[in-house]
C-alpha cells in the first residue's frame, strides 16, 4: 500500500504501547494470580452506588443515551459549583484531549507540554500536525519558567499535569500563581486533573477551577476513571469557559458516552463512603511502598496520586519483565526515557506486600 494514503503526521507517531492485558500476561507465564499495578486503577472495584444507577439504567440501552449527558452535567454542576454551560463530558479523558486538539489545532500550530508527563497530549496534537515542544522536568519539578520561554506566537496549547503522570508530584499553588501571572494571553491552558481527588485535601495544591475564574483560557480536566473506579466504562469532563464550551461542542461527536457509563458517573459521585475507602486504601499503600523504597535507599518522587515513581537502580525493562513474570505488573520507566524507574499503582495491602516482597527478590 501507498504511504500516500495515510496522513503524513503518522509516519512520525511511535504506537503507543498499552499493559498487557491480564488474561494474556497469565497464559505467557502459566500464572493463575496477576496484580495489575500498571494503569493506576481503583483497585478497591467500583463503586457500589455506581454499579446499582448502571443496573437501572440496564432495560434503557435500546435507546441512545442524552447526547449531552444532561443529567450528569447538571449533577456536575452542583457538585463543583460551576455552570451547566461549562462543562463538556467525554468518553474518558482521553476523548477529551482529542477533542481539546481537534478544537483548537491547525497546521503549524505549537504545544508547550512537560517531559515526562502524559503522552497523549503530543499524540493527540501532533497528529493534527502541531509542533510539540517538550520542556524536560528541572531536578525533580515542572520547569515552569523553561515553558514559559518555550511559548512564542505559534503557540496554542499549554499543557499542564497536575498531578503529573508518571512522577505523581504536585505543582504548587505558589509556582502556579506565578506561571498564570507570567503567561501571555493568547496561550489556552490545560490543567489536566485526573488525579484531583487524590491531592486535594493537600494545602498547597492548588484548584484548577481558581484560575479558570480568573482566566477564560483555560481547560480543566477530570475523569471518574481513578477515586471513582471506573475506567473501563469511560467517563471524565471538562470545565471551560462558555466561548470556548460552545466551540468545542461543534466538535464534539453526538453520542460520545454511553448511557451506563453517564449512568454509573451519576451514582459515583454521590457514593461519598467509596470515595473516602479508596483514599484510605490509597493513602496506606503509598506508606507501604515509601517505607521500603527508603529501606532500599531508592529515590522517588512524593506522590500525590495512586502510584509512585521510583528510581529501582536497575534497568526497568529487566525489573519489568521480571516481576511480571512473578505476577507482578508495573509500567517501565525506559518508556519516558526513564530508563531506571518505574510507576507503580497502589493497591490493596495484599497487592502491595505482593510488590514490595517480588521486587526485594531482585536485590538479594
Ligand atoms: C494524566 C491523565 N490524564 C488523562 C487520563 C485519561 O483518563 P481516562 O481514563 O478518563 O481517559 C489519564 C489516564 O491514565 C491520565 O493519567
């Protein structure tokens, strides 16, 4: 076949290389257990409200589902305090940042994204033919001054991950202040704050909400795919500005997310109790994993969210390959250009005696 087929912008683009699924990990290996510690999932299940609206809305899914999620949005609405208007729901996040580029990116445009951070804002724009300029973490944080002189007239997009994935740390209230301050006008921001629950009750972290009062070029970003359980139905939503909502939703596709996924969405947020178990059960196995990283002098990065970056003074592609092989699934660093680290999602205190015990073989 031609390459002429395809759009040019592809020759470019490195597929990107999602986990195994479980099922095949446990065939390759003969293993009848794997704990999946690799995409940052509520490994506590779903929530128990969110399955009981999914089973009521069951007899219904002969019909399309609201093309504009009605009922969620304006539970969204109440929830955060904001505009039914402002709020755009997606079929994951992930939708979202598609719809982010295929509403703002032309040809030639410019993105300020940070390295390491999430991939698929150079995927989404850049397939779209934008130029994606990635400003490498200083030490160990965002090096907000470095994007703000990578910014120029092209640019269109900053995208901001707070928490990042995959380090997890925080940009704080006072280093955001200070990008915002500093920021030119033209530049839309994207605060993508798939994390938010996890770093909230922190007091220096700051509310993405706060600067879109403040400034109608701004994008945030949320999912219930992390505190709320549920990524594989796929929901998350954006807040915006009305001018930049009504554009973005001529571009958004009719019957974007399903009627159980709104459905489940809607009995997620009001089950506070899954919420605050998650958190816990979070909170216990990042104590879990930093005591041993500190017992095996392993440096990493504070987290903030449900997995730790952690630098596990081996190639990761070995340490990967081989704790997997012991049922044990965790994400390389060698991926971000990493190559000594890894992520690793919380779990269960179960799950987590389980990493912590195989990854120790390795050390012996
Ligand atoms: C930073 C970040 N943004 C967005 C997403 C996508 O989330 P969703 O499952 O809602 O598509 C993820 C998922 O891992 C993420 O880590």
């Amino acid at each position: 076949m031609s390459k002429d087929l395809f759009r040019k912008e592809l020759e470019q683009l490195r597929p990107y290389v999602p986990g195994k699924p479980i099922e095949e990990v446990k065939r390759e290996y003969g293993l009848s257990e794997i704990e999946k510690m690799a995409s940052n999932e509520n490994q506590l299940g779903p929530s128990p409200l969110a399955l009981e609206y999914v089973k009521r809305a069951l007899n219904e899914v002969n019909f399309y589902p609201e093309s504009t999620a009605v009922e969620l949005k304006r539970d969204l609405a109440d929830y955060l305090g904001v505009g039914f208007d402002n709020i755009i729901v997606g079929n994951g996040a992930e939708e979202l940042l598609s719809l982010i580029a295929n509403t703002f990116i032309n040809q030639g445009d410019e993105v300020v994204v940070a390295s390491p951070s999430f991939g698929i804002y150079g995927i989404t724009t850049s397939i779209l033919g934008a130029k994606v300029v990635s400003v490498p973490f200083k030490v160990k944080e965002y090096d907000l001054d470095g994007m703000l002189n990578a910014i120029n007239d092209k640019t269109k997009l900053v995208y901001l991950c707070n928490p990042n994935n995959p380090t997890g740390n925080i940009i704080k209230k006072k280093d955001m202040d200070y990008f915002f301050e500093k920021l030119p006008s033209h530049v839309v921001v994207i605060l993508d704050e798939a994390y938010f629950e996890y770093a909230m009750s922190e007091s220096e972290y700051p509310n993405g909400l706060d600067y879109l009062q403040k400034r109608p070029n701004t994008v945030v970003i949320r999912t219930f795919s992390k505190v709320y359980g549920l990524a594989g139905l796929r929901v998350g939503y954006l807040i915006t500005s009305k001018e930049i909502a009504d554009v973005m939703n001529k571009a958004k596709l009719t019957f974007n997310v399903n009627k159980l996924a709104q459905e489940a969405a809607r009995g997620a947020l009001r089950d506070k109790e899954h919420r605050e178990k998650t958190l816990e059960m979070n909170a216990k196995s990042i104590e879990m994993m930093e005591n041993f990283f500190d017992q095996m002098e392993f440096d990493y990065f504070k987290s903030y969210t449900n997995f730790i970056f952690v630098d596990v003074q081996k190639h990761s592609k070995i340490i990967f390959e081989g704790l997997m092989k012991q049922g044990v699934i965790v994400r390389p660093g060698y991926f971000w250009g990493w190559d000594n680290w890894i992520r690793v999602s919380t779990g269960t205190i179960q799950q987590t005696k389980k990493f912590t015990s195989t990854l120790y073989t390795f050390y012996l």
